[in-house]
C-alpha cells in the first residue's frame, strides 16, 4: 500500500460532530457513548461532548478555533428520505470543503446504514481542500460496526501518532480497525485516503 507524503501536525485532537437530527431516535445516544468511549481511552477530545448541529452553517463556530484540533468525526445520515437535501451529509461535507480558512484536518465520515455511496467516493478520491487525509464507510455500517470501527481507528492513530498524523499512520489505524471487524464477522466496509 503506498500512502501520500501528507501530515497533519499534533497528535490526534478529535471533535465529534452530531449531523443527525437524532432522526430515528437512537442517533444522539450513538455519539454520546462512542464519545465517552473515546474519552475513556484517553484520546484528546475538543470539546464537552458531542457537537450537535442542525445545519451546516451552524458547524462555523464550533471551527473557528480550528488550532485547538486535527481531526473531525462526522456523525450523520446519508442518503434517507425524511431528511431534506441540506440536512444530508452531503451538506455538511460541502460546507468544510468550501471553507478555505480551515487548516488540515483528518475527517472521518460515518453515514451508518443511509450510506450515501457517492459522497463516499468524492471524500476519498479528493486530494485537495482541508482534507490531505480522510476516512469514509464504502458499505453501510449497523451501529456495532461504526462503533467499533472507529473507536480502534482513532485509539491506535492517537497511540502511533504523537507529533504528527501521517498518511502511513492513517493506513495502519486502518488497517487495524478493519481486521478487528473482519475478526468480529462484520461485513461492514471502510476505506481510508491516507
């Protein structure tokens, strides 16, 4: 596997941000329990608990002070019916990618089973913008799956990545957090620009 020259400076300082209207009503709980997770193992985490948003514009000042973090967890849905087209994802990823203001920051994008697959494509063929690295599901994902999933990512990236996220790094967490669901017999599919 060959990994870009790209780094991000600092260890892994992770915001977690709810994009999800608690839609189905199981959301809200999600992200607060894969963010004490995270807290539980010691990851650096920029803010109280999780950012919960209702609209993309809404994200601005929660990045003003982009310098206090490197790494965004992005909590939302897909492509699912109720919502309208601005509450999507899709959304919200548009938003950063139009800010030229933001340092580089490694986002990772979890959409669970509302997988949109071609937002997927677009945030992992990317090259430029904010994101030199990125982290997105290529199969929907059951909240077990996610969960997993990126609690492993992030713990083994905070563990390897102390003065600076680096693609190779980006490629190992990976790595390690798909052999754990390939361990687990869960189907879900993630993939990693690093």
């Amino acid at each position: 596997m060959l990994w870009s020259s790209a780094s991000i400076p600092g260890s892994p300082a992770l915001l977690v941000i709810d994009t999800s209207h608690n839609l189905h009503g199981w959301e809200s709980e999600f992200s607060e329990r894969i963010y004490s997770g995270l807290r539980k193992r010691g990851l650096c985490l920029k803010s109280e608990g999780p950012v919960r948003v209702d609209s993309p514009d809404e994200l601005a000042p929660h990045l003003k002070d982009a310098a206090g973090f490197n790494s965004i967890l992005l909590l939302g849905h897909g492509i699912e019916e109720s919502l309208a087209v601005d509450e999507r994802l899709e959304a919200y990823w548009e938003w950063l990618d139009g800010q030229d203001w933001l340092p580089p920051l490694l986002p990772a994008v979890c959409m669970w089973e509302s997988y949109d697959p071609g937002l997927s494509e677009r945030i992992l063929a990317a090259s430029d913008g904010f994101a030199p690295m990125a982290v997105a599901q290529k199969s929907p994902l059951s909240p077990r799956e996610a969960g997993l999933y990126f609690l492993k990512f992030f713990t083994e990236l905070d563990l390897h990545s102390k003065e600076a996220i680096t693609g190779r790094m980006v490629w190992f967490s990976d790595s390690k957090a798909r052999e754990l669901l390939k361990r687990r017999r869960l189907p879900g599919v993630v993939g990693a620009r690093c």
